[in-house]
C-alpha cells in the first residue's frame, strides 16, 4: 500500500475512533448499567449507536425518527404542525444534512458500527463479495422498519407502535445495549426470551459476514446508509473520476465497500472516504462539486 494511502486510512481511523469515544464518555455506564439522562441526549449522533447503551450520551436518529412516527396521531398532527410533526422534521433535518453536503461521508468518518466492521474483516478468513443488487435491501428496510411499521401496525389508531427496526432488527443496538444491560441484568428484570435470542442470532451472523465481507451490514441492510446513500445522489460534494482513468482497480482494493468508482461515480453506496483518491495511480479520482457527467468524466 502506498505511503499516502496509509496516511489517509491512517487519518480515517483516527476520526472514527476519536468518534467513537466522543459518542461514549458516560463509561461509569458501562460498570452500573445505568443510561445517561442528561441533555446531550437530545442531539443525535450522525451514524448507528443505541441510545440505549449504557455509555453513549447521545442519541441514535433512527431511534428518535420512530419514536415519533410511531407516537399516538402522529399524522393528523402533521396537518396541523403539531410539537411531534417539528421534531420529526428536525430529525430528518438532522439525518439528511450530511447527506446532501456529501453523501454517506457519516459512515465513512463516524458511524462506530462502520468502524467494528472495518476491523473484523482485517481478520484472516477467506473473503466474499456482495453482490451489487443486495443493496437495495436497505431501501426495504428503511421503508417497512423505520417508516411503514411503526407508523401503521399499532394496538389501536390512538396507541404508541413500537420503533420496529431497533426491536426487531439493529444489531448495533444488541451488541451496544442488549448484551451489556442483559450482563448487567442478569435476566431478573429484562426479558430475555424469543426476540432477544433473534435479535442475538441476527448481531452473530453480521459479525460472521463481516469478517468474510466489507462492511456488509452497511451495503445490505443499514437505513441509514439509504438515507444518505439517496442524498448523496443530489450533494453538494460528489466524487468524480476523469478520462485519464486507466482501470487499474486499484480504488476497489482499497475501498472499504468494494466499489469500483470508476464504472459507478455516482453510486448511493460510495461512503465518500476518500482512499481511492490516494490510491490512484494517474490522479483521476476527486471529490468534486461539479455535476456528474460534466466534460472530463469518465463514465462506466
């Protein structure tokens, strides 16, 4: 690996560490199993991390953006700009800003769940490919676990659902809350049946996949990966690839999501690390504020 490459994977792990701590700072949690109160968990944290877990001090926007879709007349109070239709609003402010400034660039730089799966592929194993149409099950995700089922699948109209993504799915928050406060618990209060067990089983086999795998959670099955993977796709700063391109595939070896950005510039999965841009032998790679498929382009 080249000198700059190493410089700026080096860098890239600095921040997703420094990140990680920035996001846990309540550590006594982690020997009371208490959750921190207090007012920073108000704000979200621009990535995947439970608010449940016993040392974050911030919140998780997945979290917050289905507590309340999933609150009682959540729609009828989007008609008439209820407190709960604003926080919604600023939530998915919160979520899409990143977004549209430069794509999922969260993910590369602070989400801790991206950083857990970048280290246990480093791991010796032989080693898989995703295959490209998975992707789209994110989308599928986003749309029934975040949005659709919380909203719709209720007691009753005038009853809270349930956020179903982070119940029945989050593997995140199994191994940053579920495991830790169970410890803790010791199953005295905490139920610890069916959908713990499924929830165990789902956090087991993304941690399998992704030692044989790049961060396939995040290409597979994270929502908020499609959020700003479809935000990056009208941002600010986009990544573009020149004529000089030779297609040395030298920007997949080093990509932490196996893309090949010179056939797919644009694509919603690129996390907008930056690593293909060292690794380039000619220079054709660049973070860019043009448009795709202006003069100079390269297009796969």
């Amino acid at each position: 690996m080249p000198r700059s490459v190493r410089r700026r994977h080096a860098f890239r792990k600095t921040v997703q560490f420094f990140s990680l701590a920035a996001m846990n700072l309540h550590l006594s949690g982690l020997i009371t199993g208490r959750l921190f109160t207090g007012t920073s968990k108000l704000f979200c944290v621009p990535g995947l991390h439970c608010y449940s877990c016993p040392s974050s001090v911030l919140a998780c926007p997945l979290g917050s953006l289905q507590s309340v879709i999933s609150s009682p007349g959540f729609l009828a109070g989007i008609s008439s700009g209820s407190p709960q239709a604003l926080t919604v609003l600023g939530v998915l402010g919160f979520i899409l800003l990143p977004g549209f400034l430069a794509g999922s660039v969260a993910c590369a730089y602070v989400c801790p769940f991206g950083l857990l799966q970048e280290l246990l592929y480093r791991i010796p194993s032989p080693k898989l490919s995703v295959p490209r149409a998975w992707r789209h099950g994110r989308i599928v995700v986003a749309l029934l676990f975040v949005l659709l089922l919380p909203l719709f699948l209720k007691p009753s109209p005038a009853s809270a659902g349930n956020p179903w993504f982070c119940k029945v799915v989050c593997p995140e928050g199994t191994l940053a809350a579920g495991w830790p406060l169970a410890l803790h618990d010791g199953g005295e209060t905490l139920d610890l049946g069916f959908l713990f067990g499924w929830k165990s089983a789902i956090l087991v086999l993304v941690l399998v996949w992704a030692v044989v795998s790049k961060r396939p959670f995040c290409r597979v099955l994270c929502p908020l990966g499609a959020i700003w993977g479809a935000a990056g796709k009208v941002s600010l700063f986009r990544m573009r690839v020149d004529s000089s391109c030779i297609e040395c595939d030298r920007c997949t070896e080093v990509c932490p999501v196996d893309l090949a950005i010179y056939k797919h510039p644009d694509s919603a999965s690129c996390i907008r690390c930056g690593e293909c841009i060292r690794a380039c032998p000619v220079d054709a790679i660049s973070h860019s504020m043009a448009k795709p498929g202006g003069d100079g382009e390269k297009h796969g």
